[in-house]
C-alpha cells in the first residue's frame, strides 16, 4: 500500500513577467494554500538571467512574513552554482529568523542548458561555463554547511575558498537548514553513467531528492536507488524525503487543457514543448483524470508532490485543486 501523500503547491514566478498574475496575486496565492490546510509547502522557482523571474530569496522572504507554519522552499536553485556561498548562507539564516526554524528548504540544482533560456548570457555574465556547474554545486553544499555549523568556518575547494570565518546570523535550525538536491539526469548516448553519478551525489550530499519529468516507473527506479545508495553509505533512510515537481491544468475539455498547458509552458520557458514533454509532465483532464495520473506517482512513491497549475486562471485552477483533487486523494 502507498504510503501517505502530502501536497506542495508551485508558485509560477516567472508569470509575473509573462501576464499570468501580479505580485500580489502571487504572493496570495501562497496565503490562500496555508489557510487551506492543503499543502505541506510552497515552493518558488529560480533563474537569474537565463529564465528570468522574480528572485527566489526575496520572494521567499515575502512568502514568510505572510505565513506561519507552510514550508518554503525553492526548486530548483538553477542559480546556486554561481551563487558566492558567503552571501547566500547570509541571506538564507536571515530569511529563517523571518519564517521560523524548520520550515525552508533549499533544493539545489546544476542548472545549465535544457528547457529554454538563455544560458549562454548566463554563462558569460556570471563566468560560470556549463562544465563547471557540478563541482560548483557539490562546493557551494559543502561551504554552506560549514557556515551553517561552524563558529569559524573554513573550506578549501577549487572554486570556493575562505578560512576562519565567521557567518552571521547564525540559523535556527539545527544542525543546519535542510539543502536537498533536484536531480533528474538522462542517459547521453545511451550512457546511463551520468544516472548513476547523480544518484550517488544526491545521496550522499543531500538532505531530500527533489526530481521532475519522470514516468512513475522511472520516479520508483531512481527512488529505490538513491535509498539503497544511502545505506550503502550508512547514511539514514528513515526521515529522508522526495518531492515530485509536477503540474496540473483542470478542465473537462481535455484538448483545451493541452492546448492551455502547453501555451503556458512554451511562454514560461520560450521553448517549444513536444506533445510527450507535456504529457509526460501535466496531469491535464477532468478532475478524475487529473487525480488518476497524481495518484501513479504516490503509488510510485512520492512522499510529496508539488503542483505548478498550468493555466493563466491561477485563481480558479487552484480553486479547482483544493476543492476536487487534493481532497480525492
């Protein structure tokens, strides 16, 4: 039998420069999940340049003086490889004495190209190539739970360096604020290697497991073999977590919930999805059919799913997922 299912709530930054909602909409939205007593978390997206939108921390920040008991978070971090690790554990301890110990999550991420955007700006303007993303990333964990848990903090990496340091304020939580990692590789050229890189990394560096575009036969696989990494390392399996990034488009009218979907993720990424892309990665229909393709994921094993409404009626799709879905299931 699967296991209990709580549900995160995605809030669509990015629309805010795309004509989906305002700020304040927004930021309501993330009221309204609370109030609710729906959602376990809310969890803002991230890009700099290369996706632009609203930035996460601030964001964030506004989110937790709304809210009082909903976990934030931020998923993924596509900036936190050229994020200076200094700065953020600043920014990060400062937001935690705004929203409360125990309630942020940050799920780093490599970033690079894929789904849109203008990396190669990114890239030139942050003098961060694609190349060096991962070791970044694996640094910039490791500095900032030096910060976090040391009165003196040092590290010495290849990109990141500093010594006797000393980051305040200090967090709340202990020992430190969670990091997790979003992760969710292809095999290149029919190399799976790069999989099994990734789940290693993830297991051994991170607090949770954040992933999306995944079948849920491929959501179980990666699951099973990050927990079995885990205690391969003698690391703790029981408490450790995931979330499936996942998004929804509620409408009896099946095509004009496609058709609605994908206009929504080709302007939020400037891309051009393929019909598998947005079949794999929407649960659109009817509420039933909508519940149906949720409910493969917790049967998958998803301890948490959180949905990102593809329609430009925010208000009235989340109205539709609290009142018809989320109860269902």
């Amino acid at each position: 039998m699967a296991a209990k299912v709580h549900f995160g709530l995605t809030l669509p930054n990015r629309g805010v420069l795309i004509g989906v909602e305002t700020m304040a909409e927004l930021v309501q939205m993330g009221v309204d999940a609370e109030k609710s007593g729906l959602f376990k978390s809310l969890w803002v997206g991230d890009s700099i340049l290369a996706k632009r939108r609203p930035e996460s921390v601030v964001l964030l920040a506004a989110l937790a003086a709304k809210t009082s008991r909903i976990r934030l978070a931020v998923g993924c971090m596509a900036s936190f490889p050229m994020r200076n690790p200094l700065l953020l554990a600043a920014q990060w301890a400062t937001l935690e004495l705004i929203s409360g110990p125990d309630r942020l999550i940050l799920a780093a991420c490599q970033g690079g190209r894929g789904g849109g955007g203008d990396w190669e700006m990114e890239q030139d303007a942050f003098g961060v190539p694609t190349g060096q993303r991962v070791r970044r990333m694996i640094e910039n964990i490791e500095a900032l739970r030096a910060l976090w848990t040391q009165e003196k903090a040092s590290y010495e990496g290849k990109y990141i360096n500093f010594s006797n340091v000393i980051s305040e304020p200090r967090p709340l939580s202990k020992p430190h604020p969670a990091i997790w990692i979003a992760a969710n590789p292809r095999p290149q050229n029919g190399d799976t290697s790069v999989i099994q890189r990734a789940t290693r990394r993830v297991a051994r560096l991170s607090d949770g497991w954040m992933t999306t575009m995944l079948t849920p036969q491929a959501f179980s696989d990666r699951w099973q073999s990050i927990l079995d990494a885990r205690a391969d390392m003698g690391k703790p399996t029981l408490g450790y977590e995931n979330t499936l990034y996942y998004n929804a488009n509620i409408n009896e009218d099946r095509d004009a919930a496609y058709a609605e979907s994908k206009k929504f993720l080709d302007s939020y990424y400037t891309t051009d999805w393929p019909k598998e892309i947005v079949d794999l990665w929407v649960a659109y229909g009817s509420p039933q059919e909508v519940i149906e393709k949720i409910h493969n994921f917790v049967e998958a094993g998803a301890t948490e799913i959180t949905i990102r409404l593809t329609g430009y009626d925010q208000r009235r799709q989340l109205e539709r997922l609290m009142n018809e879905v989320i109860p269902a299931l």
